[in-house]
C-alpha cells in the first residue's frame, strides 16, 4: 500500500529528506512550506560552502557524515551538471 508522508519545510533537509523517501519507498511524498517558493530561508541564504569536516575531531560522527556529505554532494553536483568548485 503506498504510504502517505507529508514533510513540513521546504528547505535542503525537508526536500532532501523528500527525494531520498519518494526514492526509497513506495510513498507519496508532499512538501508543505509555507512561502511561495522552496529554498527561501537558511537554505537559499547561506555561503555555500560544502564543508570539509577538518573542525571536528577525527572519529567523531559529524566528521563522517560531513566528509560522506561532501562526496554526495560533489557527485549529484555532477550528476546533475551544476557549478562545484573544489577551491583547496
Ligand atoms: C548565514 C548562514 C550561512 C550559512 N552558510 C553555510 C554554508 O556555507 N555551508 C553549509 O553547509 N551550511 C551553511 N549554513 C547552514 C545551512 O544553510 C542550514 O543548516 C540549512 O540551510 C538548514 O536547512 P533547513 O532545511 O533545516 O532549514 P531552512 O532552509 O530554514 O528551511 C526551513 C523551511 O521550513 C519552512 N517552514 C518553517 N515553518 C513552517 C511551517 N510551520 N509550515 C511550513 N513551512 C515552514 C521555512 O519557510 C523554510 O523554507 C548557513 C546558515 C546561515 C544562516
């Protein structure tokens, strides 16, 4: 049976979160947000800098996840053909 899941806010975790659950299982997926436009606040507000995990001690969760993060991203970055600079 498909499952209905609705995720309030759309932004990066809310629409992330949306596109690995439509992805993954047999789901309708709705994104309630309440601007008129996805990505209006921290997400489509920030430095954008695809942070490379060297702040937090080596063997700590939020360094793996920040370095598996990175890789995914540099990846659907070109998968999906959208600017990536790798500045060093
Ligand atoms: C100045 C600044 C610079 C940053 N720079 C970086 C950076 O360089 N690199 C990095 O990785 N991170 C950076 N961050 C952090 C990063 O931007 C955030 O961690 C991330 O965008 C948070 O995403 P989010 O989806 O949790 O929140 P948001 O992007 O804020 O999304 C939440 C969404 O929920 C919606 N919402 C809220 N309440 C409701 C409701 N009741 N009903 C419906 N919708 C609702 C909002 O309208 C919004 O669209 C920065 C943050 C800031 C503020």
């Amino acid at each position: 049976m498909t499952e209905q899941i609705g995720i309030v806010g759309g932004g990066i975790v809310g629409l992330a979160l949306a596109r690995a659950l439509a992805r993954s299982r047999d789901a309708e997926v709705t994104v309630l947000e309440k601007e008129t436009r996805v990505a209006t606040h921290q997400t489509g507000r920030n430095s954008g800098v695809v942070h490379a995990g060297l702040y937090y001690p080596p063997g700590w969760l939020k360094a793996e996840l920040c370095a598996r993060g990175r890789s995914m991203t540099r990846e659907y970055c070109e998968e999906k053909h959208l600017p990536y600079r790798e500045g060093g």
